[in-house]
C-alpha cells in the first residue's frame, strides 16, 4: 500500500475521490511505455510481468505474445478502460520497473482529471455547435465514429489512442468499446452514426472492401450528406488497395505514404474539429 507521502506525491491537487485514467494519456506517453516494456529487456520484467499484475492469466498473457505491440494491445483491452495511473504505477513498482515508472510521472502531470476531460469535450462541442450538451453515459454525444473492417482493428485502436489523447481530446466512437452488447445490430449502429456523431472516418483496405458490415456504415455517412457537402465521411488510405468508386471523389488522407504519414494525425484532428485552445 502507498504511504501517505507518495500519496501526496501522485495526487497534488487532485479533485475529490477523482483519479487521472490512463486512457486519458498522451499518446507519445503510452507509446513509450510500450517501448520500454518490450519483450528484450533483459531482467524479464517486461510486459509479462506487468500483465500478470494487471491480472491477466496465463492464456492472456501468451496470447499477448503474438501480438506485433502486446503493450498497446494490453492497455485497449475493455476490462482495462477505467485503470488509473496510480494503479499502473504500484505495478510498475511491484515488478521493480522503475524506469518506467519515472518516466510516466513526467507525462501523468499533463494528463487532465476526468472531469477536466469531458468538460474540455463539452467546450469543444460548445464551439462546433449552437448549444452546449451534457455528456450522458447513455445519451453521448461523439467526433466521429470509426468504420473498419474487423482485420484493421489494430489501426482504428491507434487512431483512438492518438486522438482522445493529449493534445487532441477529441471523443470517438468504435464499436466494440462504445455499442452496448445486445446493440450492435445494423439499425442501431445507423441510428448512432446519424444522430451522436458528427463525422465518419472510413479506413480503407482490401479488408474494408470486403467488408459488408463495414461498407454499409460508410454508406450511411454517404447518404446523410448528399454530394459530401458537410464533409461528414473522411476517408483513410491505410494500406495499398483499390478505392471503390464512390469514396474517390472524396479527398482522403494517406496512410501510406510514410513521408505525409507525420501529418495525417494534426490534419485529421483538424477535420474532426479540434482547433488548438
């Protein structure tokens, strides 16, 4: 257990019964961790260990292994979606990384108390819109929702993690995380994507264009904006592959061009909406 030193070493001026989320972290922040807790290092105390502290079993955590990012893969996962710095940090501690752990306190100071994020959401929102809206759990409003086809899952969890964090705090939809389960159904899905998002980012692939599923989200988004008048449906090349016609009259970004590649993430922030405070 914390003693009340390192407490007040965390938690400065934290509000009440309110902790900083690692969700909420910058995304140079998680990708560092990830770095730093790669299989090679040579103690053993790697993501293994910390996945062990996490509580992951066994099957877990060797399933974990033959992912390309397990750290990535390991902190999307759903059971893991309220997990605090604090908790993150004790395990850190536990499987004596202290590296690590140094190096997410420096980033944790600018990460924003959950209040503090969904009221920066809600002035974002205030500014797109005429009227301001209260975030409801069962009534929340989004960004954009996040079509993809099921084998570009690793992809769309990068572009949530880039964009809901640091600098950006923009709030995105995805399916698996956000449509409660028995509400995955095509209709509800259309209902979401018309009334609680305001744009749609499409990640094309040879996976999406075999993807009914996917391809009809996308023409949801077509058919709310007649001739792409509002912008609603902003496409991402991901991969080398055929566009379908009716997405190529449609200004895309370009994953796959690894030179405009460190571009794509302010470019599609700003097509999302988010303009710099």
């Amino acid at each position: 257990m914390a003693s009340s030193e390192e407490t007040n070493h965390v938690y400065p001026t934290a509000p009440l019964e309110e902790e900083k989320l690692v969700r909420h972290m910058s995304y140079e922040a998680l990708l560092r961790l990830s770095q730093l807790l790669r299989p090679h290092h040579e103690l053993g105390n790697n993501y293994t260990a910390l996945a062990g502290q996490l509580g992951f079993t066994f099957e877990e955590i060797t399933d974990l292994r033959e992912e390309r990012d397990p750290v990535h893969v390991m902190l999307n996962k759903p059971e893991l979606r309220d997990l605090t710095i604090s908790r993150l940090k004790s395990c850190l501690m536990a499987i004596d990384r202290l590296d690590a752990l140094q190096e997410l306190e420096t980033f944790e100071e600018k990460t924003l108390y959950p209040s503090e994020y969904r009221q920066r959401q809600a002035e974002r929102h205030g500014r797109n819109n005429d009227q301001q809206f209260t975030v409801l759990s069962n009534d929340e409003k989004y960004d954009a929702f996040i079509c993809y086809a099921r084998q570009d899952i690793g992809f769309a969890k990068e572009i949530l993690k880039r964009l809901e964090s640091e600098p950006y705090h923009l709030k995105l939809c995805i399916d698996y995380r956000d449509i409660l389960p028995g509400g995955g159904n095509l209709s509800t899905v259309a209902h979401i994507i018309e009334e609680r998002c305001q744009k749609i980012v499409v990640i094309l692939s040879e996976f999406f264009n075999n993807d009914e599923s996917a391809d009809f989200q996308a023409k949801i988004a077509l058919s709310l904006s007649p001739g792409c008048k509002n912008k609603r449906l902003i496409p991402i090349k991901y991969e080398q592959c055929k566009i379908p016609t009716i997405y190529r009259f449609i200004t895309h970004l370009d994953y796959t061009n690894e030179n405009a590649r460190e571009y794509l993430w302010p470019n599609l922030a700003r097509a999302l909406g988010y303009a710099p405070r």
